[in-house]
C-alpha cells in the first residue's frame, strides 16, 4: 500500500514538474509585486486542486461511459506521458501541456487561470495520470492516495513557486536543465510501465 502511494506521488510530482515551471512564471510575473504574485500562486494551486479531483472522483465514470477499458487507457496514458518525457528531455515546453498558440497569455490577472493552473499545473499529462491511478481495482483507496498525492505536490508546487528567485539562483540555467533532463528520464522510464501494464491487461503477455 505505502510502495503503491510513492508510486501515485512520485507520477504525478514529475508531470506536474514544479521545478520546470519556475522559469515560466518569472517570465509571466516579471514586474509585478510581491503581493500580487503570492496571490496568483495561491489562486492557480486551488484552481488545478479542483480540477484534479473532479477527474479523480469521475475520471473512472467517464471511462465506463465511454466504454474505454482500463488497458486501452493505460497504453494511450503511457504514450502521452513518452512524449512528454522526450519534450523535458529535448528541453523544450510540452505540447501536451501548452501549444505555441496558446504560449502568450493575455491580461495578467488571468494568468493564475491560464496558463499557470490550466494547462501548466493541470494538463492533460496531469489529468491522464490521476484518470490512471484510478483506473485499477482498488478504486477506493487509488482515489484516496491520489488525493493526498496531488495535496502534496500541488503544496510543494505553491512552495517551489513562492520560492522560485531564490531556486533560480541557487540551481542557475544550467542546474535547472540538468534537473529537468534527469526528470523527464525518469518520467520516460514510468510511461514505459504504463504501456506494458496496459498491454498485460489485454492479456497481449
């Protein structure tokens, strides 16, 4: 059960990337004051905090509406999370996360709405993750520590942010990269699980 918890943590704190998203906010709240920046952080945490759990609690719900099998899920899952993994490898923005159209945010008082919470904080790779974890047969308790998971990260998230200058500093461009890099290894690794567990669920193994 705990190894099983680590497991949800350890997925969801690497695709959400907190650490990678640090350089993007500096770069939308540059010039702004202290105050305002805080606030953003706090409304684009509670924001993808709820989006996250409607798809925890009806993620599985949709699933067997659409008649989707939990293994078709876990295949197509871990091929987005592969992608994503190769974009942070490459060192580039995830298209799954944000298209180039969608890069330049418009008024500032948006910016905790889009594109800090939806799609940075709680994007697809996000959404496909929790969907995943809940789609094994222990819905009860995957539901529970996926909750506790998101608390965690998006928590941990609110600090990094709240903390990015002095990150910024202390890793510099090239520690950022190196962290990022490393990250989307072991997110590439975690993808490739995905889809072998998706293939053993059609009975393919």
């Amino acid at each position: 059960m705990i190894a099983h918890f680590f497991s949800i943590l350890f997925a969801i704190f690497i695709v959400v990337d907190p650490l990678g998203l640090v350089p993007l906010y500096l770069g939308l709240t540059a010039g702004m004051p202290k105050q305002q920046k805080r606030r953003i952080i706090t409304q684009a945490v509670v924001i993808s905090f709820v989006v996250l759990a409607v798809f925890n609690v009806l993620g599985r719900i949709v699933l067997k509406f659409l008649g989707i099998q939990p293994g078709a899920f876990y295949i197509a899952g871990g091929l987005l999370l592969l992608i994503v993994s190769f974009e942070m490898i490459v060192g580039r923005i995830s298209n799954s996360k944000m298209s180039p159209r969608e890069s330049v945010p418009g008024e500032t008082e948006n910016i905790a709405v889009f594109p800090l919470a939806i799609p940075m904080l709680a994007g697809p790779g996000t959404i496909t993750t929790v969907i995943l974890f809940n789609s094994s047969d222990h819905i009860l308790s995957s539901t529970i520590m996926v909750f506790l998971a998101l608390g965690i990260t998006l928590a941990s998230a609110w600090i990094i942010l709240r903390s990015s200058d002095l990150i910024q500093r202390f890793f510099g461009r090239t520690g950022m990269s190196v962290v990022q890099r490393v990250i989307g290894l072991l997110l590439s690794s975690l993808a490739i699980q995905f889809i072998h567990d998706g293939i053993m669920k059609f009975g393919l193994l």
